[in-house]
C-alpha cells in the first residue's frame, strides 16, 4: 500500500510540475520551491515513521 501511495504521489508531483512549468505565468513566483536532497531524505525518513507507527496501530 504504501509503495503504490508513493508512486501515485510521484506522477502527482510530476504532474503538478509540468503544469506549472507549462503555465508559469498563472502561478506567483513563490508558489512552489525545490528541497535540497538532505531535506527530501528527512522528509522521507519521518513519512515512513509515521506509516510505520499507523500500521502498528492497526494491528
């Protein structure tokens, strides 16, 4: 489930992306920003603590 939950977050984003590239104009400037690859790391390690915490709380 949560491999499936990333992979639809990840076309979600590419998605987005593209849309806001091909339509930069109808977007402030300061609607969407770029992590750094040490903030994307953390912000996965602390995605999958807590998906850890759910599931161990639904058994």
């Amino acid at each position: 489930m949560v491999s499936f939950l990333q992979s639809y977050s990840n076309l979600f984003i590419k998605a987005l992306n593209q849309a806001v590239k091909c339509n930069a104009d109808r977007f402030p400037e300061d609607f969407m920003f770029k992590l750094k690859k040490e903030e994307w790391i953390e912000i996965e390690r602390v995605s999958n603590m807590s998906s850890q915490n759910v599931m161990t709380s639904l058994q």
